[in-house]
C-alpha cells in the first residue's frame, strides 16, 4: 500500500479531517481496494462510510466521488446500502441528498433498514420515494420478520400493500401480537389456520386477538403436531390448557381411567368459570371424555 494511501486511511480511522483535506490534494485514489488490518480489501469511501464519518463523507463527495460507487460484490450503491443496514441515518440523509439511487438493487437499502427496525432511517429512505411495493421480499416483510413494531407502523402508514406477502402468517408464528394487530387494522386477510397455530404454539394474546377479529375456531392446523396437540394427559393438563382449547371450541380428548374422571372434571369446571367473562360463545358439547 502506498505511503499515502496508508496517511488517508489512517486519517479517516481517527476523523482527522484536516489532514483528509491535505492528502485529498495529492489526489490519493479514494476508490481502490487495498487489505486492511483484519486482512480485508477496503476503500477510502468504504471506510469512511462504514465508520459513519459524515464530515470526512462530505470531503470525499466535494473531492467527486461517484455517491453509487459499487462495492467489492460489484452491487451499485454500496454506500446507501451499508448506511442503512446500521441505521445511519444522518449519512443515508447526506448520501441521499447527493442523489444515491435508492431504488438500486431492488430497493435493497430499504428492505435492509426495515429488517433491522431503523424506523428513521426508513423513513429518510421514504421521504426520498423509496418502492415500499418492491415485490422481492418486501420492506414489510422483512419489518415483520424482525419484529418491529414502529416499523410494519411506518410502512403500513405509507401505504404497503398487507395482500401481497405471508405478513401476518409471519406475525402469527412469531407470536408478534402488537404487530398482527397492525395487520389487522390494515385489513390483512386471516387464513384458516391460523388461530390453531397461535394455540399450539401458546401464544394466548394471539389467540384472543384472532378471535376477536373472527377467526374459525374450528380451523384446524393440519400437521402431525397439531393433531398430537389436541390429545391431552389429565395428569399433566393444566386450567389453561382446557380453558384454551375451549376457547377454540376444539374437542378436548382425554384418555383417562374411569376412577380419575373427578380430576378431569375439576379442571374442566375450572376452565368453564375462567371463561365466564369470554365473549367468544364456547360449545361445551365438544367435550369429550374417553374412558380406558
């Protein structure tokens, strides 16, 4: 590496941008990769925009560097890319205001910032006409799939489209009940079995949520877990159990002896006055009792 290549990343490494100033002079090439110390090729540019060094970004952008530089996988606007995967907002402002192409890659910035719930930088991306409706994993799927709330808010606010991906089956499985909320209130559609899933997997606040948005009870989810789910030990069941299956309207199967039908009972009594004050109207002729 040469001897001034060297100075300009060291300069860049502790934001001394007066010497940034000096060496810019000479021309140094801000754009060729050279190994770094972890033995990784990098760039000028690069490094300034990962270590998040906006005044030394905007010497690099009066010095005419091009703002969509590829990376070293050959993708156009590298830059914007790595801004917004980590949330730097300022930069992805400053980036943006020297005309990055946020569109690049499929909208690729975007999806990256929302998977990892940078609310502010998706919405800087936004402001810049950012495609919330890229049909390639879209941003809302990948808020959804991590988990953040004001995200899948921001998105949904902008208009994404709740019909075109598995968003709330995502929600569902993931037991993300404040984000299948936001779902629902946009009209996201629940599928049959849906509310099944979210009792097999004993997410409670899902389940009633489900209900509450009229989900079939009834549904069943047709896997050889969910099948084994509804067969249930009285020794080990518990009110819940019960009191959640009841709520599904589901038959509870019980396979006890005779002389332990008292314990059975209990419960079910139980389950029946925890669920007094549910609104959901639960058919208690499904219960059954098979006797061994």
């Amino acid at each position: 590496m040469s001897t001034t290549k060297q100075r300009l990343l060291n300069a860049i490494e502790i934001n001394d941008t007066i010497a940034i100033r000096e060496l810019l002079r000479t021309k140094a090439n801000v754009y060729d990769p050279e190994p770094g110390a972890d033995g990784k090729p990098n760039t000028c540019w690069g490094r300034a925009v990962r270590l998040d060094r906006v005044q030394v970004v905007k010497l690099l952008l009066a010095h005419k560097v091009n703002v969509d530089t590829c990376g070293l996988d050959g993708r156009p606007a590298a830059a914007l890319r790595w801004a917004s995967r980590c949330g730097q907002t300022e930069m992805v402002h400053l980036l943006l205001f020297h005309n990055a192409d946020v569109h690049a890659d499929q909208n690729h910035s975007l999806r990256i910032a929302a998977y990892n719930g940078h609310a502010e930088t998706v919405r800087a991306l936004l402001k810049h006409r950012a495609d919330v409706h890229t049909m390639r994993e879209t941003p809302l799927y990948w808020a959804v799939n991590g988990g953040h709330v004001a995200t899948v808010q921001l998105l949904l606010n902008n208009k994404a489209d709740v019909r075109v991906g598995p968003f709330l089956d995502v929600a569902v499985k993931e037991g993300f009940a404040d984000i299948a909320r936001l779902l629902l209130s946009a009209k996201a559609i629940i599928e049959w079995r849906y509310c099944h899933f979210a009792a097999i997997t004993d997410h409670r606040e899902m389940v009633c949520l489900l209900l509450k948005n009229h989900a079939n009870p009834r549904a069943l989810h047709d896997t050889d877990f969910a099948k084994r789910h509804l067969t249930m030990d009285p020794m080990t069941a518990t009110v819940d159990n019960v009191a959640l299956a009841m709520r599904l309207g589901e038959p509870i199967l019980y396979r006890v002896p005779l002389f332990d039908t008292s314990l059975f009972r209990a419960c079910v009594q139980q389950a029946r006055t925890l669920l007094s004050s549910y609104s959901t109207v639960v058919d208690l002729c499904d219960l059954v009792i098979l006797y061994v």
